[in-house]
C-alpha cells in the first residue's frame, strides 16, 4: 500500500507539471484532458493515504502530515486553474513547493 501511495503522488506530480506546460505552450484541449486526469489521481492518493491510516496508530504527527497533504493537492488544483485562468500563481508556488517538500519529509521520516 505504501507503494502505491508513492506511486499515485508520484504520478499526479508528472501530470501536473504536463498539464502546466501543455497549458502554457497553448495546447488548451490537451491541457484539459490531463487535468481529467490528475483529479482522478488526486483521489487516489486520499484513498492509499487513508488505507495507510488504518494501518497505523494515529498520532498527531500522522494527522498533520495526511492534512497536509490535503492542502497539498488543494494546491496544485489551485495553480491548475489559476494557470488556465492567467493569474498570478507566484504565492500559491510557494505555498506548495514548502508543503509539498514538508509532506514528503513527514512521510519518509514517521
Ligand atoms: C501530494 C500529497 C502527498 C504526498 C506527496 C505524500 C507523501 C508521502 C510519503 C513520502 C510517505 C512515506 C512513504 C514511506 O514511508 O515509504 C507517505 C506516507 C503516508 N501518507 Fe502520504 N502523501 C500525500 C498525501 C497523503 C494524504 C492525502 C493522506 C491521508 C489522507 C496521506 C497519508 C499517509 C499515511 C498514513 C502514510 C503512512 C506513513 C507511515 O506509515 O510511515 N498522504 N506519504
């Protein structure tokens, strides 16, 4: 399970970031279809995250690191939209990038 927790984050970070440059380099339809996508895989991640969790006993560490990554991919839909939008997303990057690397630290070292 923990793998496919791995992978499915793994996996939604790529989509991402073809979704970002697919947007900015004017390919909007394909853009869009990746987007489909990485929502599915944003389910995904909840739902091996959550299987991880009745795993293990919960501690508070624990529930801080599975909000996080709520906020984290909270993120990543808000810099997609924002993208598509023409926004500024420049506070939302940093946002996500500290999270994202804080997530990841508290997964790989609980
Ligand atoms: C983009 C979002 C996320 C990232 C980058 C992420 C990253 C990670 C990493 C790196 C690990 C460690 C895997 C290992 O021990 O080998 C992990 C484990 C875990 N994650 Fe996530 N995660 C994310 C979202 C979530 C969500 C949404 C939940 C819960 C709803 C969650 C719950 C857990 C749990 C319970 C573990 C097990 C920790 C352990 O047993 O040591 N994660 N995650």
């Amino acid at each position: 399970m923990t793998h496919a927790h791995i992978s499915t984050w793994a996996i939604a970070l790529i989509l991402f970031v073809v979704a970002l440059v697919l947007q900015k380099s004017g390919k909007a339809k394909g853009a869009k279809i990746v987007s489909m996508i990485l929502r599915v895989f944003y389910i995904l991640i909840v739902v091996t995250g959550v299987q991880l969790l009745f795993k293990i006993n919960i501690t508070g560490e624990y529930f801080l690191k599975a909000a996080l990554g709520i906020v984290v991919i909270g993120l990543m839909e808000m810099i997609s939209v924002r993208t598509r939008k023409e926004k500024s997303t420049v506070v939302f990057w940093v946002i996500f990038l500290a999270a994202l690397a804080y997530v990841i630290h508290l997964g790989f070292s609980l």
